[in-house]
C-alpha cells in the first residue's frame, strides 16, 4: 500500500504524483492543510521530523525528499521506467533534478512567496490566520511566517529571481540543444522532466511565462509535459491551487468552513 502525505499545490507534490500516475500506482491520500499548519503537528513530526512535504510510505517504510521518493518508485515499479540506461544521460537526468532542487525551487518560493502567500491576509483576515498560528510549536517562526505575508509586496526579490531563473533557462534550452530533445535528456522521458515540469507549471500559475522568451525549446518542451497524460493528473486540482494572479482572492471573507484545504475562488 502507498499513502502520501502532501498538498496539491506544492511543486515537490505535484512531482512524487506525476511518477505515481506514470507508474499506475493507487495511492492513499493524507492532506495536509499547510495554512493550518498540519504539518506541524506531533502526528506528522513522526513521519516527516522537517515537517515539509511530501511524505510517502510504501509498505511501512517512511521515505521522504521528492527527488528521492521519485527514484524510489522507479526502482520499484520498473513499468514505464524513467531512468535513462546510459549513464551519461542518467547522469544528466540526476544533475537537472538536482539543480530544480537546489536552485529553481528556492526561486519559485520567492515569487511564490510574495506574489501568492500575501494574498491570504485579505482573503482569511489577520485574526483567522493568527489562530491558526497557535497551532504552531515554535511560536517565534509562525509569527516571522505572519509578518512576511502582511509585509507589502518585495518587487525587487521577484525581479531579481526572475533574472535568475531565465539565466537556468538559457541553460536548459542549451541542454535541448546539446540532448537533441525532445525531453531534457534526449529521446527518454524521465525524472529530469517530470522534475522540472512543476517548476514551469508555477512559473505559468504565476503569469510569468514570458521569463521562458528567449527560450522556444523550453517552450515547446513545457507545452509537450502539458500534454502528457501523467502530469496532467499530477497537477494541483483548481480547488486546491492558492490564490494567485491566476486565481483572485473570493470578494468576500474565507472562514474556516471552508472545504479543507482548499482555495475557493468565489
Ligand atoms: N527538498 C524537499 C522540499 C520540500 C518542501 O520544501 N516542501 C514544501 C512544499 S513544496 C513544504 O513542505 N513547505 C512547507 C513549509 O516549508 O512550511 C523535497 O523535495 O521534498
């Protein structure tokens, strides 16, 4: 059996499900409402001591890291592999998965921060989300985590990971060009694509698909991982997607009744 822990709106989720639909694996949804701090909480400390998601356990074994959950997976369900046999090619693949970890997330969560998270103080109000707050252990970090989203807009850090990540963009269009395409590492899909294609999907969500200009190859290559059936049923379910420039705030307050986890748009 496979549970996972995860929200819908995460790009590291959206990797581990994207391997689970190339796999046709079932798996045992856990959803954690990060607004509400679940992952927090002692019950998922136990399973996850960072509190970050995802978490997936296969048969009692916990594992965790969603570059490390998706080789995972495809070790042990070798239908439709997604390693490439070259070793080359397998050394490319790890080394793009690799640089959406180290550098491309860590810009998609400045944009992400500023451009999607402040919207939840007009949304729910400061007196829901300082509720919520209390659920927190570290009472020192949920009040940083309230100060950052009722802080005005940081323009200047978006554009600055903007200029940043079309710079990695240049360099992966040359890597369609040195690969041949039409996946990141040649003729085999694999984790290099289903690694980034999150990373893209953000940068789509949040309207700032023109950092991809200079890049067709990117571009093209975005618009196939669209298309593939796996990805699409990775993809956060609109209900649960955040608010964004793609997604307004409703016109009205957001209360805790809501369905859980979840992101109404009217
Ligand atoms: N390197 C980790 C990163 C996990 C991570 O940062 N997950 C985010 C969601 S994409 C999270 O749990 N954020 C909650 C928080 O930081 O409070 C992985 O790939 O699994």
């Amino acid at each position: 059996m496979i549970e996972l822990y995860h929200f819908w709106d995460s790009p590291c989720c959206f990797k581990v499900r994207t391997v689970l639909a190339e796999k046709n694996l079932d798996w045992q949804e856990h959803l954690i409402a990060s607004v509400q701090f679940d992952h927090f909480q002692p019950e998922y400390q136990a399973i996850n001591p960072h509190s970050i998601v995802p978490s997936l356990i296969h048969d009692g074994h916990v594992l965790m890291q969603s570059g490390i959950i998706a080789e995972y997976l495809d070790e042990t369900f070798p239908e439709n592999p997604l390693t490439p046999k070259d070793p080359v090619a397998r050394a490319t693949m790890r080394q793009w998965a690799f640089e959406e970890q180290a550098y491309l997330f860590p810009l998609i969560v400045t944009m992400s921060f500023n451009l999607m998270m402040t919207l939840r103080e007009k949304a729910y109000g400061m007196d829901q989300l300082r509720e919520w707050s209390k659920r927190h252990p570290d009472q020192a970090r949920a009040q940083d985590y309230l100060n950052r989203i009722s802080s005005p807009l940081d323009q200047k850090s978006v554009d600055e990971a903007g200029k940043k990540f079309t710079w990695y963009m240049a360099r992966l269009e040359k890597q369609f060009e040195a690969s041949g395409g039409p996946w990141v590492c040649g003729e085999t899909y694999s984790l290099a694509d289903i690694s980034l294609g999150p990373i893209l999907d953000r940068i789509d969500y949040l309207d700032m698909l023109d950092l991809l200009d200079g890049t067709p190859k990117v571009v093209e290559w975005y618009r196939r991982m669209t298309e593939c059936p796996a990805f699409k049923k990775g993809a956060p379910l609109f209900e649960y997607r955040m608010w964004g420039p793609k997604k307004p705030i409703p016109d009205r307050r957001v209360g805790s009744d809501e369905p859980y986890a979840s992101f109404p748009s009217a």
